[in-house]
C-alpha cells in the first residue's frame, strides 16, 4: 500500500521518519510484536475511516464558503442596506448623515468588535479541522488497543486453561506415587 501527499510545507520524509521512531520506541518497549506490526501495516484504513467519518478537504470547504457561514466585515457595511432602491437611498442618506451619527455614537468598537469576530470563527473553523483529524487517529489508535486487548485477553484465557491442565497433571503424579518415598 503506498500513496502519495502532494501538501506545500509538508515533509513527507520527516513524517514517515517520525512515524518509523515512535513504532520502532514501541516495539522496543514490548508495546508493538512484529507479527502486531505486520497486522496493522497490512490493514487499510477504508475499513475504519469512511467518508462520513472525516474528508479531507474539510478545511478547504470551510475557506471556500467563507461568506456563507462567516460575516464579512468592513468600516462601510454598517451603513449599507439591502434592500435595492430604498435601499441605495437609504445608503445615500446614510452616507450624508455619517457626521452626526458620529457625534451620537462611536461605530469604531462595532467595527472591530465584529472584524475580529470574523477574525476568531476562521480560527474556529481551523481548530475544528484539527481536532477532527486528532479525533480520527485516536478512534484509529483506540480501536487498534481494543483489538490488542482481545488478543491479550485470548491468551490469557489460553495460559489459564494450561495452568489449570498442568496443576491436574501434577496432582495426579503427586497422588500415583508411592507414599513411603521407596522405589
């Protein structure tokens, strides 16, 4: 299985090095067998990410639609209006009075307030692509744990019958030989 990362600002060799590390720390540390690191190499990841589960272009979607589910914001659009004909009079209107509106009320602290809103839901929008991305390799990584732990929990069953089979055997040596330690 091999696929190719085509991402500006990504070194896919610094990536496959740190990914070589931390399973080779793994192993080292009796975490990972190799026949474990074999199994997990040979499983694709359709079986367990599907579409509904993460896409890729998530992010980009997001900057794609930016009007859609962001506000712009700018100095003028507290003065705009849409509403065609009235409403470019009453922009007109707006735009003359501009001065005295001032003397009433400062748009300034609206003007940012709103503008570093925007600033803030791109932000969001960012940091929910991330941690979908972190969710989908910890679903990965616990998923992986629980099939480990169904394989540790089958042998121990194994190791338990064996145990139990050998103490029977040593039970029956002990009450077949003789009692007065003479052969």
């Amino acid at each position: 299985m091999s696929f190719e990362l085509k991402a500006e600002g990504v070194d896919v060799q610094q990536l496959l090095a740190d990914v070589h590390n931390r399973i080779e720390e793994r192993r080292q540390a009796g975490l990972y067998t190799d026949e474990e690191l074999r199994f997990i190499a040979e499983r694709t990841l359709e079986g367990v990410l599907t579409g509904r589960d993460l896409r890729a272009d998530l992010l980009e979607e997001f900057r794609a639609r930016d009007a859609q589910w962001n506000f712009a914001f700018d100095p003028e659009t507290i003065y705009r209006s849409s509403r065609g004909l009235v409403g470019r009079v009453l922009e007109a209107s707006r735009r003359v009075l501009r001065p005295i509106q001032k003397l009433f009320w400062n748009p300034n602290p609206v003007i940012a307030a709103l503008s570093r809103q925007a600033d803030l839901n791109r932000f969001n929008a960012h940091l929910v692509h991330n941690l979908v991305l972190e969710l989908s390799r910890l679903s990965l990584e616990v998923q992986e744990l629980k099939n480990r732990n169904l394989q540790m929990a089958g042998r121990l069953e194994a190791l338990a019958r064996r145990e139990k089979t050998l103490e029977g055997l040593v039970v029956y040596r002990e009450e077949g030989s003789p009692k007065d330690g003479s052969a």
